[in-house]
C-alpha cells in the first residue's frame, strides 16, 4: 500500500469518523435527556413553581443554557433542542435566556396546565391604578437578585414620574411609600435615596420580609446583587442571618427606618394623593405607592378541628425550642422538608404528612436531605395523607382512608400561602392570568 493511498485512507476514516462520532454522542446525549424528562413527568416534577423559560423555535441546539443553568440540569437537548427535562427544579434565574446566542428563550409564568395570576404591569411597573407599582414576588421576582433589580428599575421609573409632574411640597405627605421591606421594598428605599426622594417604608414583620421566617441558619443561594448606592454584593452562598445583618447594615447606612409591624389593609385616594390605610385605622399619604409584598403572607389554613391551637404554628424560627417534642410537619414543598430536617436535627420526634404520594414541588437537595433522615428513622414518613383533627396532645390523620392517630406536642403547617387577590382587587389593580407564552 503506497502513502498516497494511506493518507486517502485517513482522510476517509476522519472524514467519515468525526461527523459518526459526534451523531453517537449527540443520541447518547438526547437519549439522556428524555429518559430524565419522563422521569420527571412520572414524579410529577413537569409543572414549573413560577418563572421558567419558553423556548421557542429558533433554538439552534447549542446547548449554553443547559450548561449555565446554576440549579443544574434543569434543561435538556432532545434532537438538538433545548428542553425543560426538570421544570420543577427552575426557579427562574434567568441565566439560560442572557446565555442564548440566538434569542431563543423567553422568561414566561405559568402554563397552560397551570396558569398564574399576577397583577398586571406597564414596563415601568405600574400597575392598572395610576401610580401605584408593583415589584418583586408579587410580580412573580421571588429572587434576591431579580426583586433587588425590580425594585431599582421601579424607583428609577417613579422618580423619572415625579420629575415630570412636579407637586406643591407637603411635611405631611411621602414622595413614595413602600409596603413591604423584603429584597424589592429595601433595594425600593435605597434607591429612593439615591434619588433624593422622601421615602417611607411599612412592613407587617420587619427588615427582611418572608426572609425573618425562614429557619435558623438556612442557606439562601444569591447571585451578585447591585445595592443602590451602596456598591455590590458578591457572595453566592449566604445564610439567613447573614443576609438580615446586611439588610441592616444598607438600612443603617441609608438611614432606612421601617415602620412595623405595619400591615396594609387598603389603599386609597389617587396619584400624587394617596392615603394607605393600616392597623386600627392608621393612615400614611404619598404621592406614589410601590407594593413590594410577597404573594402568600397570609398561611393557607387547613380548616381541621384543633387548628387554633396554640401548638400550631405556620412557620419555624427556632428548632431549637423543640428539642425532644413530638412534632408533626404538614406539607410537601421546600419549607416543610427544612423544617423536618432542622427539627429532627435537633432531636426532635418527627412526623411528616403530605396529601401526595410523591415530594414533587421540593428542590432536589432538600428531598435528598430528608430521605436521609427517613432512612436513618429521624422522620417518619406519611405520604398520601391528610390531618383530620388536632387534639391537646395527639394528632389524628387520614392515610388512604385509614385513620392513623399520633402522639403529638407541636404542629408545624407548611400549605402554601393565601395570594392577596383581595387586597390588590380592593385597591382597583387588575390581574392576568399567565399560561407559559410570551406574549400572556
């Protein structure tokens, strides 16, 4: 065989070899991602919680959104086009859109199996109500990072708003008043003095918002976040504590002060005269309102004899007060699995019960964490159940319609939250219901 012939012969072998050798690695590689997208389909982790991309037909197969996603392999590439293999694992960063060379994500609400109403917005975040504005998680930001650029962007706009329709100065009247003192409320109020506006802050907890009832400890995944006029926040991994004495410290710096606990039950009046009515009938006026709430402050109740106890709490602060009691944890999603955990981390007696029979709405690594502590029989599992009664010093569930009765000291309810669709309809805000397409 001549060396002419040996080097015709390579060239066919790579010529032939590189366009098998990726083929087989891009089947392996769709293969892959749809047996983890039917897996995720049979758990029933195919419904996203609340921001999560579209992707739409100019996808290009490139797969930069399924490498930069930070929660994992929440996308996929079946036949060379992204797909969501993992809705339930999305929780909206947004970095797979920014990653897209092609523009072909879009950051979408809801589906059309499940949809989610928010209120609706102009670009500018003001609601259907002139001069009130919405921001943060009740816009559907439930992010640190999102609903402090939310809450910038909504300031920018308000100023840039009250700029252009000036009005007569009044001691007795805010520029711009801010219900709510998480992520979106505290970025509100700093940027509001950058601005150079007189800002007022309300809060029916504190500084901090829902974070104050996240468990001890409790680790917040952050992005870097631009604090108004304050500079950047770098860290990636924080715990609750660290990010509340860096909320004070803004806050101090700032000279933020809020008012709590300071609930809103409506909101009155119109633009450059509002009167934002709280308890007992206490009232603040501004010229502009920015609703920075979350979207379930109220706990859902479960509306079972015994509910009004004492003993039962909706939210966990200190597992430590519990150490040692019989505790039973109500709920499925992230905030119940924590509270399982930290409690019988703390040597608690715990019960879980959940009304499905798989944790579908939990992120991966808490359900990994209390499988754990299942199997090492710090958690006894009741899935496919519900409570039926709350007594003094037992608890009574329904387990596929067989009654099971447990001694009990303290009940921790983890149902979700009552979305203010009242208030914001009371204030004249209209809602749209999203159903996952980008022009909803």
């Amino acid at each position: 065989m001549t060396a002419e012939t040996l080097v015709w012969l390579l060239a066919l072998v790579l010529t032939a070899g590189i366009p098998a050798g990726y083929i087989l690695k891009e089947r392996k590689r769709s293969r892959q991602a749809r047996e983890a997208l039917e897996l995720s389909r049979e758990l029933g982790r195919d419904e996203p919680p609340s921001l999560h991309p579209a992707i739409t037909d100019r996808c290009a197969g490139m797969g930069a959104c399924e490498r930069v996603c930070p929660e994992g392999k929440v996308i996929g590439l079946i036949n060379n086009r992204a797909t969501l293999i993992d809705a339930a694992r999305c929780i909206g960063h947004g970095e797979c859109a920014a990653a897209c060379p092609v523009d072909a994500i879009r950051l979408v609400f809801g589906t059309a199996r499940r949809g989610v109403d928010l209120p609706e917005v102009a670009g500018d975040f003001q609601s259907t109500v002139r001069g009130i504005y919405v921001a943060g998680e009740l816009g559907g930001m439930g992010l640190i990072r999102n609903a402090f650029t939310q809450g910038r962007q909504a300031v920018q706009a308000i100023a840039g708003d009250l700029r252009a329709n000036p009005a007569k100065a009044d001691p007795d009247r805010f520029d711009l008043l801010v219900v709510g003192a998480g992520p979106a409320g505290l970025s509100a109020a700093l940027q509001a003095n950058v601005e150079g506006l007189r800002v007022g802050i309300v809060d029916q907890y504190g500084l901090g918002g829902a974070i104050l009832s996240y468990p001890r400890r409790k680790l917040v995944m952050t992005r870097p976040v631009e604090v108004p006029g304050q500079g950047r926040w770098n860290q990636h991994r924080i715990t609750k504590e660290e990010l509340l004495e860096k909320f004070q410290a803004a806050a101090s710096q700032a000279e933020v002060v809020v008012q709590c606990p300071w609930q809103v039950a409506r909101v009155e009046g119109a633009v450059d005269d509002f009167t934002v009515v709280g308890p007992e009938g206490a009232t603040i006026r501004a010229r502009r309102v920015l609703l920075a709430i979350g979207r379930r402050g109220t706990p859902r109740r479960l509306g079972v004899p015994g509910e009004d106890q004492q003993k039962v709490a909706y939210q966990l602060l200190e597992p430590e007060i519990w150490a040692g009691d019989k505790v039973l944890v109500v709920g499925g999603g992230d905030s119940a699995l924590e509270a399982a955990v930290a409690l019988a981390g703390v040597g608690c007696q715990v019960s879980l019960s959940y009304r499905q029979d798989k944790l579908a709405r939990a992120r991966e690594a808490n359900v990994e964490a209390y499988e754990a502590a299942v199997a090492l029989g710090h958690i006894r599992a009741f899935l496919s159940s519900t409570p039926v009664e709350i007594g003094q010093d037992h608890v009574v569930l329904k387990q596929k319609d067989v009654p099971v009765r447990l001694e009990n000291d303290q009940v921790f309810i983890f149902a979700g939250g009552e979305l203010p669709t009242a208030f914001l309809q009371g204030c004249g805000i209209g809602m749209r219901r999203h159903t996952g397409r980008a022009n909803d």
